[in-house]
C-alpha cells in the first residue's frame, strides 16, 4: 500500500524523467509532476508556446502509464481571412512505456509480444529515462482545431477585399477592381453593335 501513497507533484521543465526507482515498486505505485515548457516543437512549422502539463505516471505490469492534461497556445492560421492568430489548445492523453533493459540483470528486454504493434507504445530508454515529449505533442496535435477561425464573425477574404487595399491583402483588391475593369468594358463592347443597329 506504500507505493499507491499520493506524493506532491513535480515541477519541472523538462519532459524527461528517470523511472528506475518507480519501476522498483509494485504495481500500482504513481508519481506525479507538473512539467512547463518555453516552446513545444509540433508538425511542419508549428510550435506551441507556453506548454503545460500535470502528469500521472503509474507503474502497470508491463511498464508506466503516462496519463494526465496538457495545454499550450499555438499560432494557426483562419480559414476565412488567412491571417494568423494565437489559440489556446487543451488536451488529454494516456500513453504506455514500457522498459528496454532490465533493472536487475541489465539484460535487453522484448517490448513488444506477440501480436501487438510497437506503435502502440513508447520505450523508455537503456538508462530507464522516459520521455513525455512525444506523448505532449500528439496531444496537442490532435486537439488542434480542423477549421481555425479568427473570431466568430471574421468577414473573410472577399469582403475584405471590397473594403479597399487598407484592409487585408492588397493583391486581392487590385485583381477585384481588374476584373471589375473587365466587365465594364465587355459591357461596353456588347453595347456598340445593339446602337448601332438601332440608329440604322
């Protein structure tokens, strides 16, 4: 029952932590930490800022579940006006590690058994570090919004477009008032035969 016995949480930041002590206890024996990150590299060119995490980490038969809430602010991009904005992402996750060395012996251990998928799951490394690095990028990752949007009743681009160069892209209103151009003069152009036929 000593290893279940709750401890403060943690801080730290960094997203690696040495488990050989956890793995030495009985199942069922937790630690937890609170990690607070700068930045957190996501995918292509994405970072999240001011990254947040509170992190079970328990001992499970086969290794450590990792579970717990990770938030952070990310730079997106609105599918209506194309212009960037800071959002805040919110997320969960619960991810299993297991051991590659024996604490014991020091011999190499298998993962993973037969039948299962080593994607399923992450290892923790020849010198018992875990590293939740990963598992906090998936998580946020997921959670981003499919169709970010700026504000509720952002205009998008056409409307500002025919507000003038002023307001959004400039390219975009010089190709509103060409093709406003070209429909004048086609107007003009259908114009000049119908007069003519009239005054004949």
């Amino acid at each position: 029952m000593t290893g279940k016995t709750a401890a403060a949480p943690v801080e730290q930041n960094d997203t690696t932590v040495h488990v050989a002590q956890l793995l030495r206890e009985g199942v069922g024996a937790a630690r937890w930490l609170t990690i607070a990150l700068d930045t957190l590299p996501l995918d292509d060119e994405l970072v999240a800022r001011a990254v947040t995490a509170d992190v079970k980490l328990t001992h499970i038969p086969a290794g450590l579940l990792a579970d717990g809430e990770v938030a952070g602010t990310v730079t997106v991009q609105c599918i209506r006006c194309l212009e960037d904005f800071d959002t805040r992402v919110q997320a969960t996750f619960a991810d299993e590690y297991r051991p590659t060395i024996d604490l014991t012996s020091g011999h190499p251990l298998t993962t993973a058994a037969e039948g299962e998928n080593e994607e399923d799951f992450f290892a923790i490394s020849d010198a018992h570090v875990l590293d939740l690095r990963e598992s906090l990028r998936q998580a946020i990752v997921l959670a981003l919004p499919m169709a970010p949007h700026c504000r509720e009743d952002c205009p998008g681009l056409p409307e500002a477009a025919d507000a003038g160069a002023g307001d959004g892209d400039a390219r975009l209103a010089v190709l509103g008032q060409l093709l406003r151009g070209g429909a004048r003069e086609t107007a003009g152009a259908d114009d000049a035969p119908r007069a003519g036929r009239d005054s004949a």
